[in-house]
C-alpha cells in the first residue's frame, strides 16, 4: 500500500534528521514486518464551511478528524473513529480551527464506535494548553458538545497535548547535548520512522536501566512522567551524578511514531497493540527494541536492574511482576514503590500485580533480563505539577534503593 505523501515527506525529514545518529548492526533489528496497513487513515484537508467564515484542519502530524458536517452557520459535527477494530476506549482527537474574529460556533465530537473520555484541550501558541469547560455529553456518552469563539489566530484542540514524534525527536537532542548522551537508530517503524535509543555513557555499562515511552499514541501524561523522571536521573545533584557513574541508562522514548503522527488512538501502522507484542515480536518496534537490548546486554556482559515503561489510563496505577528473588536486584521494585506511597500519604497510587507470564513489555523484560520491572500507568487528568513532583521522587527513591547494591 501507498503511504500518503505526507508520510513520506515527514519521514524523509527525520531521516535526514537521523542521519547522523549511531546506527546497530543487529541481525535482529530490522526485518520489517511487509504487509498492508491494515488501518484506516484519514484524508488529510483543509475544510472551508460557513460560507468561509470558519475552517478546520486536519494536515498536521498527530491530528484525527475523520469526518466533519455543518448543521447550520455555527454548529458543526466532528466525527472520530479508530483506526481499526477491536480496540480499547481512547477515542483520541485533535484539529485546527479559524476563522471570522469573535464569530461563536458549537461543536459536537460523536464517536459512532466509542465513548468520549478526553476533556477537550485548546492551545493558542501550541504549548500552553487549557482545559475546555461547560463540555455537556449525551446520555450514552457518544457526542460531547461544547461552545467556542474564534480569535484571531488558529485553534488547535485536542485530547490531550499534542506531542508528535518530531517533537520528541528534538527532545533527544537536547538531551543528548544537555546531559553527554549517545543516540542510536535501533530500528525503523513500518512507515519507515527511526525508533531512537539514548544512553548515558559516565559507567561501565554493567549495569543498567531502561525506560520506555509511547508504545500507545495517546498517553501522553505517561510521556510527560517519563520526560521528568529521565531528567532526574540525569540531574546534576550528588544523588544524581553518583547514579549516572554507576549505572548505564536506557531511555527508548517513541517507539510507535507512526501511531502518534497518524492520531491513533492504540495501534501501530499494521494496527497492532505494540504493548501486546511482547512474545511474539511480529511488529519492527518492538523487535527493533527487543534487538538492541539484548545485543546490548550481551556485548556489555551486562544486567539490567530496573526497567519502567510509561503509560497513561484513567487514574495513576502500578502494574507489576509478581516478586521473585531470582532478578537482578531483588526487593527493589517493593522498595520503590514504598517510596512513592510514603511520598504520597493517604492518596496512594493502586498497586496491581498481574503476573510474569504475559505478552507486554514489564513480563519479558523480568522474565528475559531478569529485571525489576513495572509499568506506571499516569493518570489522564493527573495534574501537571503533580506529575512532574512524583516523577522527581520516584527517580530519587529508585537511585538511592540502587545505590545501596553492594
């Protein structure tokens, strides 16, 4: 299948992004899945309604508007559907609106398939985001409508803020220059997008950390956790320093660019839950992930002693492995989790554990590189701050539990 040419152009703009990027020479890391794309995309385009006095957009990476009707001059139906089915309620949105200065127009998200779970967010200048009040959904919860006035510049409302892969692309960069990091090509995603490791380089590379990021395009309060917490660890306090001496860190932090750029709400390009390929790797990111660590762990003759991957749903919750006391660094993971329930005080985030045998990233990373290993599921609406304070403190518990290895 053809990939529209937008995909095309934004790829070749990361590629020669990317260029200059350390690149594996794994066996296992690249033989992309061949096959056609088994989602929906949208048409990407520019509507002009309203007798031109009010225009809506959908041609920037992480949109989703699927369809869009006008009532009447002010009221106009927005429809959202996923990219393919089945698949779980997170019916993500996100397009531009402008028009006619001070004109007020009425808008109706319907999800044919789905709920409404996202309150409505809305930028001026793309990085400053506002919550949309007064949103009134219907009974069955199908249509959320809401009330807007059109400014004088462009709109942009979405599920949640907008974090494409290109920005996160740049943010590699600064880490890279701001903290003495390598960057490594491990892979490539089916539209052909670099999957992006960093690491540290002050230790010996014998023992190590990974975080993961953004294998469903919607979770965006994970990445924001996922974001504070790597600057953390690679902060410039004592705590800080002695960690990044001691220990080689990880991050992989998009590795379903194509489902971020394209607005989907779980799935990779093939229509696949990467967080549910974990066994059988018949997706390129994760086996792209999957090759490059355990390369890394065999050329280094290393031990991964803690991995976290970050995720987003309806309230903060740990995901964990049953304990073992055959890992890497046993005891850590109820450590460190004792840590941020003392930090927390009486609204403790839930622990779940759900077994080591299961087809997502926390089971093969315990079970293959015997890791302390959990997913933090970050809450949708977690306030901001809040994010970023216990993010801070769970990477300070995490280096002072790990800085107690003898």
């Amino acid at each position: 299948m053809k990939y529209p040419k937008f995909y095309l152009l934004l790829t070749a703009a990361l590629f020669f992004q990317a260029c200059a990027v350390k690149k594996v020479n794994s066996t296992d890391q690249i033989n992309a899945v061949k096959t056609d794309v088994s989602i929906k995309l949208q048409e990407r385009k520019i509507y002009a309604l309203a007798n031109g006095s009010v225009f809506f957009s959908n041609k920037f990476p992480a949109a989703r508007l699927n369809a869009l009707s006008q009532l009447n001059d002010s009221t106009f139906n927005i429809t959202i559907e996923p990219e393919n089915q089945p698949i779980n309620q997170s019916p993500w949105f996100a397009f531009k609106v402008w028009g006619k200065a001070g004109k007020n127009i009425y808008l109706n998200l319907v999800y044919p398939d789905s709920k409404h779970r996202y309150q409505p967010k809305i930028t001026h200048n793309g990085s400053t985001w506002d919550a949309v009040n007064a949103v009134k959904l219907n009974k069955e919860k199908t249509t959320a409508s809401f009330k807007l006035q059109l400014g004088t510049d462009t709109l942009t409302l979405a599920a949640q803020e907008i974090i494409s892969s290109a920005q996160s692309y740049r943010w590699n960069n600064q880490m890279v220059q701001r903290y003495q990091l390598t960057q490594t090509v491990i892979g490539k995603s089916i539209a052909g997008k670099p999957i992006i490791a960093l690491n540290s380089t002050k230790s010996d590379g014998k023992k190590i950390v990974v975080v993961l990021s953004r294998q469903h395009p919607p979770e965006i309060s994970g990445y924001m956790a996922m974001m504070q917490f790597v600057e953390t660890l690679l902060g410039q306090t004592e705590l800080a320093k002695k960690f990044i001496a001691n220990y080689e860190l990880v991050i992989i932090p998009m590795i379903n660019p194509d489902g971020v750029d394209e607005g989907n709400w779980r799935h990779n390009f093939d229509g696949v839950d990467l967080n549910r390929d974990w066994i059988d790797f018949k997706q390129p990111e994760t086996r792209a992930v999957r090759g490059f660590l355990l390369e890394k762990v065999k050329k280094q003759k290393a031990k991964v002693y803690f991995a976290l991957d970050f995720h987003s749903t309806f309230n903060d919750v740990l995901y964990t492995n049953e304990d073992r006391p055959d890992t890497n660094f046993p005891g850590l993971t109820t450590a460190w989790v004792k840590g941020l329930h003392d930090f927390e005080g009486d609204n403790k985030t839930t622990v779940k554990p759900s077994g080591n045998g299961g087809n997502v990233s926390k089971s093969w990373l315990g079970k293959v590189l015997n890791a302390e290993a959990l997913t933090y599921e970050v809450g949708d609406n977690t306030p901001r701050p809040y994010i970023k304070q216990k993010a801070t403190k769970v990477a300070e518990v995490l280096m002072a539990e790990l800085l107690k290895e003898k």
